[in-house]
C-alpha cells in the first residue's frame, strides 16, 4: 500500500504518503491564496523525500471538506486527476476528521475551522476517531453555549477564543493524519470513506447579482 494524501480544504496546503504502517514523507504550507501553486510541488517534493516514483501509488485520499470553494477545488481536482492517470481508487474523507485525528482527544470535544465571513465550520466528536453528527457552519457565538466545556480543535477556536476558551492543537489540518485515518480505515475494511465531491455547506462568495439586466442583441 502506498497512500497519497492531500488536503486544500483550509489554508494549510498538505500532502503525505502513507505506506500503510506510518508516514513516510510529508509537507504542509499555510497560504491560503496559493493552493494551486503549492499543491503539486508539495506532491513532488514527498515523492523525492521518499525515494519514489508516481506509478507506485496505489490510492489517493482526500479531504473534501468543509471548505472555501475555491481552495477546496484545488485538492479534489488533482485528487481526480491523479487516480484517472493512475488507475486507482479515490478516498474521500471529511477535514474536521483528520484534525481530530490528529488531536488523539479521547473524550468528547469539537473541531472548528475558519469559515470565513466571521464563521467556522465545526463537528462535534465522540472521540479522535468518532464524529457524533454531520459537520455544520455558524457563527462562533450561535454555537458557543452548544459547545461551553469542551475542547475546540482547529484554527477557529484559535480566532475566537471568546466563544471557544479552551482551544487545542492542532491550529492547521495535516495529510499525514489524514492519511493515516485512511489507512487505519482501510485495513479495518474500507468503510467510512466518503465521495470524493465538494462538502460547501454554503454557497460561493462570488455570486450572480440579483436582479441584474439580461442585455441581448436584436
């Protein structure tokens, strides 16, 4: 097994390779304007620390979010991209899981990442591994009291801390954990992965104005 993971959900631009029993080469860059410039130099650069070649991949993973539109675009096509000129399948799995993944918390806690327009996204979890519902996006404050006691993961705790006081590491997603969720799934039979589509929960900042004037020629 050799995983190729990456995520361009949030500003940390992350790639892994995951040979099924650790990481074995990574990189992950915050820039939130230049996931496209970054992905695949990122790609190409854990490939070279690894000592191998494309062609050896046998699965790509992805985050699909949540996330801003375009950043978010960025990962999933390359996703794509690479498991078609590959032949191999495609894993998608949601960000917040491999932030709390990461974080290795074993009781309840939540993970919240910025969402922009002064909101976050956000997951409750059971624990690192178990998401209890469907990620969301609000403001800080309409779910402060919904969350008060627990520990918040991820950047947005970090950007808010009036409405999440006891903020946890890690601030930034990373392939390397989730990569590592991915195998761990996969070895257990493969389930829990999602469609490797966009998760927006909203729609685009850039959108067609209302009430504009259709101008056509006679």
């Amino acid at each position: 097994m050799l995983l190729l993971a990456m995520d361009t959900a949030t500003p940390a631009v992350t790639v892994a390779l995951h040979d099924g029993e650790a990481v074995v080469a990574s990189s992950s860059q915050v820039d939130a304007r230049r996931h496209g410039e970054l992905l695949l130099p990122a790609v190409d650069r854990v490939l070279k620390e690894a000592g191998l070649k494309l062609d050896a991949v046998t699965g790509v993973v992805v985050g699909v979010g949540p996330g801003p539109y375009t950043g978010l675009r960025v990962g999933l096509v390359t996703a794509a991209a690479f498991s078609s000129a590959l032949g191999v399948p495609v894993h998608g799995l949601c960000t917040l899981d491999g932030l709390a993944y990461a974080s290795g918390i074993d009781e309840p806690f939540a993970v919240a990442t910025d969402a922009r327009r002064k909101e976050v996204y956000w997951a409750r979890y059971d624990d690192s591994r178990t998401r209890a519902g469907d990620a969301a996006v609000d403001r800080p404050a309409d779910i402060a009291e919904r969350l008060a006691g627990l520990p918040v993961v991820g950047a947005g705790a970090r950007l808010y801390p009036e409405a999440f006081p006891d903020a946890r590491d890690p601030e930034h997603q990373s392939a390397a954990a989730l990569a590592a969720l991915a195998a761990e799934r996969l070895a257990a039979g493969g389930e829990g992965f999602l469609d490797p589509l966009p998760m927006y929960l909203r729609r685009p900042d850039a959108q067609v104005p209302k009430n504009y004037k259709v101008v056509t020629p006679k």
